[in-house]
DNA sequence: ATACATGCAAACATTTTGCTTTGGC
DNA sequence: GCCAAAGCAAAATGTTTGCATGTAT
C-alpha cells in the first residue's frame, strides 16, 4: 500500500515557503499585505497576475493566465507566470483544481467560502456550487475514524450541463 | 465563462466505443465479456493488465501498471499499457483518480461500490474510504438545481495519515 | 547595493501518435 | 486471411530548471 519511499511527495501541499498570517478575505490588498509579509516583492508581473486570478470566474490554466495578464502587448514569461502560482500555491492562496484535462489550472482560494466544480463532459463549461460545501463534515469523520490530520479536500463533478443535454 | 469552443472535451469522459452493456460486477469474467460484446480482442497483455489492476489495493500510475503486468520478464509496451487503460477507461470500466502528482492513477471502476480516496500529503499513502459516499445525495441535487444530467464525481481527501502526524 | 524576480532557452517528464509487424478470431 | 493489437520509435505537450540580466527594496 506504501507507495515508494524515495519519492518527494512533499510538493503536492506542504508550502516552501512558511505562511505565518493566512489570508482573512479575498483581496488585492490582502494578498500583497501577505506577499510583503512573507518577504516577497510586489512586482508588475505579479499585480498583472493577482489581478487576473481575482477577475477570473473560473480556474485558468498557465497559458490562460499569462493571456490574460497581458498589458500593453506585455505578457510576463510563461517561467515566470508558473512560478507565481507555485508560490501562490505554496502560500495557499492559489489551489489547483482538476478539471480531467492535460494540464493544470488554478484558482485563488477564499478562505471566506469554499466553492466545489461541476464540469460539463460536453463543452467544458465550469460551474461553481455555491451551495454549503457537502463534505466538510466528513471531514471531521475522516480525522477520528482515519487518524488523518490537516485535512483538505477536492471535489469535482462532471456531468452535461442544460445547454449540452 | 463557456471555455474556447474550438477545444475538443469529448475526450474527458464520452467513450469512443459504445458500450452498450455495462459492467454487472467487478471481475475478470465480466470485463473479458463486456470487452467482446464491444468488439475487442482477448489478448495476453489486456489479460495480464486487468489482472494486475484487480489485485491493485490503490490506483496505479501507467508506469505501475507496466511494471505490474510483467509475466516472466516479459512487460507490454508502455504504449500498449496506454492505449488498453484508454480503452478501458473509455469503456468506463476503469478511471483516472487525481493525486496531485505529474502523472494519472488509473482504478477499476466497480459498479457495485463507490470509493473516495484519502491520500497522505506527506508520504503518499492512499486510503480507500469504505463508507457510503458523502456526496450522492448531492448529485441528485445538483440534477434539480442546475440542470446538469449523467453526474459522476471525482472525490480526493488530503491530509497527514496517523504514522505521519 | 543586495537579493529576489524575470526572461530566455534548454532540459525533463509524460502522453500521444505513426507505422510496421504480430496474432486473435 | 483479415483486421485489430502490439512494439518500436519519434513527436507532441506540458512542466520545470539554469543562468545571465533586470529591478524592488
């Protein structure tokens, strides 16, 4: 059942970079104010990004994301617009959702509210559930009956949506 | 919202060969016959890979998969072992779980039984959970709610396992 | 002035395909 | 014998890194 030892799973949540003061709403000014404190430098490209993740209303891949942050004809490297989100990831503002697609897209996390995907098999269309997260209790049963701590989750549904039906 | 239009998403979850009989239970009996009701042929590799994802305990990456279905020294092609988990995955007899690893697990899909998956953020460990799925009832809501049909969900808990803490 | 962030290019890992040969039916 | 499946090799895709240069602090 163990998978190999040699293996670094670490990646996969633990942040490289220690996060003392966790995000309270979901905010330009808090996300930079969390930047600062964690001693990362607020640059052109990242405000271009930040601002991008925040107008999103669904997960964006790389690709996506370095579009969108475009001014002017001026996209930041496509390097750089992967290591933003790494260490947005790492500070856990950003998270990747799995959308059953070849690469990886992401989305700022609010700590406010906890939102789950429904994805349409058909045309791709991402839909979120607005409504109270239906696992979080599971959650707490998971910690006592699995001795698991620290828990996240992810959760995805996949369907056809009305205009595809 | 709606994604690029000119994207093909088919891939995700429509299968390319229509399976017209669904798996009644998970054994190799019943995939080695729904795979010649739909045509296939029954070959030493496909047998040698169902073989191995039946004793599978946790979902197996295609590289698992190869190295598993080694029969005195002998393993199918890496494309071989791609090409059969497509097809099965495309006949929904089997499926991709998300790890948060560079590379897709594939399980078998028992119609009999639902399992969500917790996977330790530290070691790698997956654990299967054997209580009624958390979300099931949801999915029926979601039918009603936003109008999505043929709903599946894809369920991944994350946390420190008890040897781990 | 210093150290972090960036752009560019190259390396890497994984997935996917083309094509010829093999083998199930 | 026919056509699907397999093996081999190469291409395609997406991710990640090294290093010289730029820039926030």
């Amino acid at each position: 059942m163990r998978l190999p030892a040699n293996v670094n799973w670490s990646f996969m949540t633990r942040p490289t970079h220690t996060n003392q003061s966790p995000l309270k709403e979901l905010s330009l000014g808090a996300i930079v104010e969390l930047l600062r404190a964690n001693g990362m430098r607020i640059t052109k490209n990242r405000m271009q990004i930040l601002d991008t993740l925040l107008r999103a209303s669904k997960p964006l891949s790389l690709d996506e994301i370095q579009r969108r942050a475009r001014v002017a004809g001026d996209a930041p490297d496509y390097a750089t617009v992967f290591r933003v989100m790494t260490l947005l990831e790492s500070l856990q503002i950003a998270q990747k959702v799995h959308l059953n697609r070849p690469c990886s897209y992401y989305e700022l996390v609010n700590p406010q509210q906890h939102y789950d995907h429904i994805i349409c098999t058909e045309c791709g269309r991402v839909t979120l559930m607005i409504d109270s997260c239906p696992v979080e209790r599971v959650e707490r049963k998971i910690g006592k009956q699995y001795g698991f701590s620290e828990i996240r989750h992810s959760l995805e549904f996949f369907g056809k949506c009305p205009e595809c039906t």
